[in-house]
C-alpha cells in the first residue's frame, strides 16, 4: 500500500500539539536530569520561532522505554518521548536523562524529528552524545559520512547539559536521515 | 464602503504561482523519478526557501531506537478528547461532522492503540491562535483541537465541525483549501506523520502550493477524504471517511545500489 504523504505542519500547530510538561521527560533538576536542547535555523542562521523538535531515546541503561504517559506525566514514569517548541529565537530545550546505548559498545544518541512552518515535510536526525570516541568512530552512520558533516550530529557538551542545533539549510546543514528501508540484513 | 484589503506589492498573482506549480509538476512527470512526497524544495510555498534541506537525505539502517516508537495508552488520552464540540458552553457554529478511518502500515496491519492527534480552523476559516489575523470571528464553542487513541483494528474517530478556507500571505489572494491537520505516531520511529486532510472536490486544490507539494496526483488523492453515507447520522452529523497509511521501514528490504553490504 502506498504510504499517505506529509505535510507541512503549518504555522497554527501552537494549541494541536504542544500540552503541559511535554518537554520536561523528567522534572528539572531532578536526579540525572539534563538540559537537552539548542536552535533550529534556517539557511541564513536565524531562528525559527515556529519549529517543534520531538525526541525519542532509551534510557541511561540502553533499555526503550515501552510505557505509557507522555501526555500526562506522573513525574516518575520515563517514557522516553518529549515535544517542545521552539521560542522566538529558534531555542528549544528539554528536560530529560542521557540515553545509554542500546548495544553494548553503540553510540548511544537522540532520534529527534523536526517540524516548521515552511518545512514540508517531517525530518528525522540523531543527536549522539560526544563522550564515548570510539563508539561515534565505530557507528555504522558517523562512518558513512564524510568527516565535515559528522560534527553535525554530535551534540556538544557543556555546563547545562547537551547542545544540539539544528541546521535545516547552509554549508554545514545538518544530516537528514532517510530511514525508509534496510540495507543490511 | 471599501473593505477590500489592497494587495501588497510584493505578492505574486496566483497565476504566477499556478504557473510555477504546473511547470514543476510536468518536470517531474517527464523525468519520470519516483521521488520524496512532498517535495521538501518547492518556490510555489514562499516559506520552504531558507527551510529545506538541500542535500539529499542520507539512508540509514534504523537503529533499536528507531524500531520502535513511543506508547501512548488510556492514561494519556481521555475519550472525551475526540469530541471536537463539546469544549464549550453550547454547540459551535458549523456543520457538525464525523472524521473516521483506518490507520494501517504499508502491509495492511493496523496501528493499534496509538496516538491520533488533530488541530483546525473553525467554520468560518480561523484558528484559535495568537498569528491568526484572518478577520473572520472565533467562535467561543469550538477551539479545534482533538486527540484519540485507535482501537485495537486500527480506527480512529473524531467528531468536528468542517472547516472553513482560509487566505493566507503566501502570494496574492491565497486561499487554503479546507482541511484538518493530523499528527500520527505508528509503531517504529520512521512512521512518524504530521499531514493534513482534505474534503472532495474542493475547487481550491488547484490553486494550493501546499498541496500541490505532492506532485504526483495519484498521491495527492490520498490526503483526500470520502464522504461516508454509513458515517452520517440520522439527523445529527455528516460523515467523512479517511484511511491513513504509514511507510517507514518495518519489512522493507532496499536494493544495495551496487556497494558491497
Ligand atoms: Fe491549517
């Protein structure tokens, strides 16, 4: 069956999607919480006001979430899955725990998914966390890359947290993945 | 009296962008390339320009992560939720209606228990939303926004009020055709779809840059819904039926395009 196409999300998704405590994966300050979060930009480097950023991760042990309560968070269910909007100068920021990786020895990263205004259809990228330098040069998407387009991917570290923005266009645009299919089997 | 907005100067005329729409979908009938739905680089829409992407997306295998996709249940949705008229003090202005489907993957399965989520305009073609100007009225009954889980064969359903047209600044008197958003998760990562649904035989079709981003007709039809007689009810609402299907990648083995795997 053929897939239904997307579409833009539109400028007025600001009272569909957004709710209460969507960014905040565990409540902030919380033990382990981290700020997760950065600016998505367009190809002149301004930020956009109108994106919403969604994540997907394991959590610190490499273990998938597969609990309810995204919507309505009890303030101790990890359900690995947050939404937030970005602010006028294109920030967005999460509250949320460092996933592990999910193989031993992986990379661990973010699924992450974008949407604008503007931007026709959802993008999906990963955010992977800096730390572990032999797992990112081992990660079968990092090697398939050339060396100036890695950096796109990896988040930097830093006093609050992780930073990861989000280039839809420019030279060093950030990757997009086309996860639509297997290759290896 | 003389209400009429004077166009601003830097607006195309909607023949501009019809033509490009045209010239753009014949270029990609004749080179005959299946490509991404929709174009993600499209002129006619005037906010994509500094917004796409322009390289093309990079194929990964999924990853563990990526298999899978988050879970929503009974706690994070009530059922009240999927009854667009009731979130005020009376009924809301408009043609009541019923918006329900199937959610499937490519295979056929149904999405069971996941989450369904959608926002639109009232009847008269206004948002309940900071960045709305159209100057036609909200109305104080209906906000527009729903949400539901599927059951367990994969139907969602909603009750609404159908949608008004509404213009917007893209290029001189642009109207967008009718339409709910929706925001659907599937079972993996991949599947994730934000989209919007049209009613049939909507004459501004052919005027929309947003819709004519997908430029193969025979995908086009499938943002369209059908009129459902079985969904109507006896003295109360219309009915609308819209069947959904989500790609992504579960099952889908691709051609190695000639590298060693
Ligand atoms: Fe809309």
């Amino acid at each position: 069956m053929r897939a239904t196409p997307g579409q833009t999300v539109g400028p007025f998704f600001h009272y569909g999607l957004p709710y209460d405590g969507d960014r905040d994966l565990v409540p902030p300050g919380s033990v382990g919480a981290v700020r997760f979060g950065g600016r998505v930009l367009d190809g002149t480097g301004a930020g956009l006001q109108d994106a919403l950023v969604e994540i997907w991760q394991a959590r610190p042990d490499g273990t998938v979430p597969r609990e309810p309560g995204s919507l309505r968070r009890d303030g101790w269910t990890f359900t690995g899955f947050g939404r937030a909007s970005t602010g006028r100068d294109g920030r967005y920021a999460f509250s949320t725990l460092e996933p592990g990786p999910t193989e031993p020895g992986g990379a661990a990263f973010f699924a992450v998914t974008v949407f604008a205004r503007g931007l026709m259809d959802r993008l999906f990228t990963r955010a992977y966390l800096p730390d572990d330098a032999a797992a990112l040069a081992a990660d079968p998407l990092l090697s398939s890359l050339p060396e100036e387009r890695r950096s796109t991917l990896v988040a930097r570290r830093d006093a609050r947290g992780l930073t990861f923005d989000i280039r839809l266009q420019g030279a060093d645009e950030t990757v997009f993945l086309d996860l639509s299919g297997y290759r290896r089997p | 009296m003389n209400s009429t907005p004077v166009p601003a100067p830097d607006l195309e005329p909607q023949e501009a962008i019809s033509a490009r729409i045209a010239a753009i979908e014949a270029a990609h009938r004749a080179d005959g390339e299946g490509r991404p739905q929709p174009a993600l680089d499209y002129p006619p829409y005037r906010s994509s320009a500094l917004r796409h992407p322009t390289k093309d997306l990079h194929h990964t295998d999924p990853e563990t992560i990526e298999r899978e996709a988050p879970c929503f249940g009974d706690r994070d949705v009530d059922p009240l939720e999927a009854d667009l008229t009731i979130g005020g003090a009376g009924e809301p202005i408009g043609e009541r209606m019923i918006i329900a489907g199937r959610v499937t993957d490519a295979e056929g399965r149904p999405v069971r228990r996941q989450l369904v989520e959608v926002w639109q305009a009232n009847a008269g073609g206004r948002y309940v939303h900071k960045r709305d100007r159209h100057p036609a009225p909200l109305d104080p009954n209906f906000t527009g926004a729903g949400r539901c889980l599927t059951d367990d064969d994969g139907y969602y359903r909603f009750q609404t009020i159908k949608p008004g047209p509404y213009p917007w600044r893209n290029h001189h008197n642009a109207w967008r055709p009718a339409h709910i958003h929706f925001s659907l998760f599937g079972t993996e990562f991949a599947q994730r779809l934000v989209t919007q649904m049209y009613f049939p035989g909507d004459p501004l079709f052919a005027l929309d840059p947003i819709l004519r981003s997908i430029t193969d007709p025979a995908d086009r039809e499938l943002l369209v819904a059908s009129y459902d007689h079985d969904l109507t009810t006896h003295e109360w609402a219309t009915g609308y039926r819209w069947d959904i299907v989500l790609g992504g990648s579960r099952g889908t083995l691709m051609e190695n395009e000639g590298d060693e795997a």
